[in-house]
C-alpha cells in the first residue's frame, strides 16, 4: 500500500514538472510560426471592385482597424478581448513600412485566407480571417487597400507590438488556434438572382453573422457553418466596446425565442439602423449598424434566416 502511494507521488511529481516544463515552455516559445506560401497574383483595380472593396471594409476591417486618432486605418488598441492579451490591430494604409504598402497581393490574400504574414507569423483569431468570401470580394478589399482613399493613404504612426496572453500561446501550441488552410479551388460569388442563395452567402461567408450568432466561437465550424453549434440561435458571449458583457441573440425564425414574429421591415431597421420592434433600447456594438447594405442584401438574409432550422434557444437581453 505504502510503496502504491510511493509511486503516485513520484507519478504525479513526474505530471506536475512536466505541466510546468510545458507551460515554461509555451511562454518562452510564444506563437508557433508556419511557412507561408508565396502566392503569384496581382489585382486589377477596377471601378467595380474599388466601391465594393469600400463597402467591404468598411463592414469587415474598419470596426478593428479604423483610428479613431488618425481617421485612417492605422489601427488602435483593442480592449475587447482582454483574455487573450494586450492587443493592437495593425497600421494597414499604403505607407511602405508603418503600413503593407510594401506587401504584395498575393501577401495580403494569402493573410486574409490562412492567418499566416509573409514571414510565416501567425495571427490568431483576433485578426479576422475570410475563409469563404469569394475571391472576387477578397480581390475588391485588396484593390481598396491600395486605392487612396483617405482611409488608406499611407501614414506613419505605428501601434505597440502585441503581447499574447499566456492562454493565447498555450492554444496556439495546442493546436486550438491554427492558420486555416489556402482554399485549393476558387471561390465563386453567390448567384443574386436567388434571394435564398445571395442570403446564405451574405450571413455566412461575407459578413459571417453566423460566427457571432451561434453558440459560441469555440464550437464554430467555418468551413461548414451550418455544423456550427447553435447556428444563429444566439446566446455567444461577447464584450462589448465599454467592456462591459452581452449575449448575442437568437435570429433563428422560432416563435417564441427568435424572430419568427418579426415583418421583414423590422428585420431590415434592426440590421441597418439597430432598431428593434417593441420599443426595446437600440441594438449595441459588437452589433453594428450595417448601413451599408442595401434593403435588397437585407431581404435577402431574411429570406435565407426563414430556411434555417429554427432554434428554441430564449436569451435574455443584456443589461
Ligand atoms: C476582429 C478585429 C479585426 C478585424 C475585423 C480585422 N483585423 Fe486585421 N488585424 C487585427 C489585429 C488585432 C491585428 C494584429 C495582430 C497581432 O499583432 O498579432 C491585425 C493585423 C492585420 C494585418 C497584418 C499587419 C501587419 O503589419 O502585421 C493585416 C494586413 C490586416 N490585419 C488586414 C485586415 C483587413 C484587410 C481586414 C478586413 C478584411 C482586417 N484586417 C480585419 C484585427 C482585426
Ligand atoms: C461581432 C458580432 C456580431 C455580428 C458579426 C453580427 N451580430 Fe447581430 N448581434 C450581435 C449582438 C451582440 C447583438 C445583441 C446586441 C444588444 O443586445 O444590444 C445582436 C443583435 C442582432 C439582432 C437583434 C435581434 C433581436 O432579437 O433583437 C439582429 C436582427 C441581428 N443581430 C442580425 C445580424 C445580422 C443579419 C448580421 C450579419 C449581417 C449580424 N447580426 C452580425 C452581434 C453580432
């Protein structure tokens, strides 16, 4: 008996100084690096996709990059996701060396697909990654980085470098958090001719509404989202600008838990504007106003939340 309990000790002694060798290691070794591939593409920036890059960034890359210091995307500090470390989007304006204006193309798509900088850094999910946009969308952001409008016009200032968390690097080591792989095969847009289909694309691989409105961000699947936990039945925990906490909500068409009741009008105040029937407070960031989408792209998601299975899932609105 006295000689088993010998051997548990020096077992659990042997677990302990390697969980401590490990963690010791995952701090000195911080976020693994990859190699990245050297993509060979140029973008021809013409006028189509120069306003519907615009209209992309503004939706997709603004909430995180834009500054409010410099009113370009220089990038700031981001406060909301304080368990992962101390963070600070990047300077992503034309300028040479504060900003990518010395990246190629085919550098910038490759990042947006996998993660992954030239240099082989990887960039957990705090940079967004676009892993089912359609390459046409993906191209019209990259002509708009390079298009001088006053947001990317080149521009000096540098934010701190920034400094992982110890959960951030032990999942990183783990595997957890990882470049997602570069898509073998193109990715055509949605035919818009079909409201269902147009829906779909929008909510669940051009803005992504899934990702916040599922279940949680560790049980999202990306690459299929209609896997994902949940999928738009709400509930995600998320912080808010102030830091405060709020749940993000069912917009599956159930009765009684989601929007099943709502006219399609009130769906489009509520995505455009942040309004909701009944009175209720306006909706709060992360939900932004998408002002940006026309009624019909509204319509369309609406169209494609009708098709979802429903999901009775009831959240409470957040204080
Ligand atoms: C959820 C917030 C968020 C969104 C949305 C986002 N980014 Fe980022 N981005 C970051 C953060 C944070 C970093 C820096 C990460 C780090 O330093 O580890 C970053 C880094 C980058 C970098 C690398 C810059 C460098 O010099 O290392 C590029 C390029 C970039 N983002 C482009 C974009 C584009 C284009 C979009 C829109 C399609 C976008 N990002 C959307 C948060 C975001
Ligand atoms: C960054 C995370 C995030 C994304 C992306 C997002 N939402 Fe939201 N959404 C929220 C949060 C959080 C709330 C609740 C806000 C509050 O309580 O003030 C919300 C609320 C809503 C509501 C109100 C529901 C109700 O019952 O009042 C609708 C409708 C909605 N979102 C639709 C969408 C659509 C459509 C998209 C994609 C175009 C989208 N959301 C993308 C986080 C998000």
């Amino acid at each position: 008996m006295k000689k088993a309990i010998r051997y548990l000790a020096l077992l659990l002694g042997i677990v302990l100084v390697a969980a401590g060798g490990f963690a010791a290691f995952v701090a000195l070794r911080g976020i693994p690096s990859y190699k990245a591939q050297k993509l060979d593409l140029h973008v021809d920036a013409t006028p189509t996709r120069l306003e519907r890059g615009q209209k992309l960034a503004s939706m997709l890359c603004a909430s995180c990059h834009l500054d409010p210091n410099t009113g370009k995307l220089t990038g700031r500090q981001m406060e909301e996701a304080p368990q992962f470390g101390a963070i600070y989007s990047k300077n992503i304006t034309a300028h040479k060396t504060a900003g990518i204006g010395s990246w190629s193309d085919g550098d910038l798509i490759y990042l947006l697909r996998t993660g992954l900088k030239p240099d082989g850094t990887y960039l957990p999910p705090y940079m967004a990654k676009l892993v089912n946009i359609s390459d046409e969308d993906l191209y019209s952001i990259v002509a708009f980085l390079r298009s001088g409008h006053p947001w990317v016009q080149p521009d000096n200032t540098r934010q701190p470098d920034t400094k992982p968390s110890f959960l951030t690097k032990f999942l990183c080591n783990i595997g957890a958090m990882k470049p997602f792989p570069f898509p073998t095969r193109p990715i055509p847009g949605p035919d818009t001719t079909n409201p269902v289909q147009w829906g779909k694309y929008i909510a669940t691989a051009q803005l992504e509404c899934f990702s916040c409105h599922s279940k949680d961000f560790s049980t999202n699947d990306y690459f299929t989202p209609e896997k994902s936990k949940g999928f738009f039945g709400g509930g995600n925990e998320m912080v808010g600008m102030d830091g405060h906490k709020l749940k993000t909500l069912n917009i599956t068409m159930d009765a009684e838990t989601g929007i099943g009741t709502w006219s399609e009008a009130s769906f489009i105040n509520a995505v455009k504007y942040g309004q909701v029937p009944n009175g209720q407070p306006a909706l709060r960031l992360p939900m932004m106003p998408y002002t940006n989408l026309t009624d019909a792209e509204v319509k369309a998601i609406y169209a494609y939340l009708k098709t979802v299975p429903p999901v009775k899932n009831k959240v409470e609105r957040s204080e």
